[in-house]
C-alpha cells in the first residue's frame, strides 16, 4: 500500500516541476487539477487504509 501511495506521491512531485514551468495559464491549470486529483487520491487510500486496521 504505501508503494502505492508513494508513487502517487512521486507523480505529483513530478506535475509540481511541471508547473513551476508552465507558461501557459489554461496548461498551469490543468497541471494543478492533476495534482490536486493525486492529493485527493492519497488522501482516499490513507483513510480507507487507516479505517481498515481500525476495524
């Protein structure tokens, strides 16, 4: 599981370079939805994991 979540992580790492670089507002956006997806979908798998080993 916490593979998982760290290539997640590394992902979004990656799409945060990408915008640092992004010239292009509607580009700089998108990249910014994809990030805020994989935080979202970190933050779905942490809790399902947690809820998991709390029942």
């Amino acid at each position: 599981m916490s593979d998982v979540i760290n290539r997640i992580f590394s992902a979004g790492l990656d799409l945060a370079g990408a915008l640092s670089r992004a010239t292009d507002k509607a580009v700089a956006q998108r990249v910014q939805a994809g990030m805020d997806k994989l935080d979202r979908a970190i933050s779905s798998i942490q809790s399902a994991a947690l809820d998991r080993l709390l029942s």
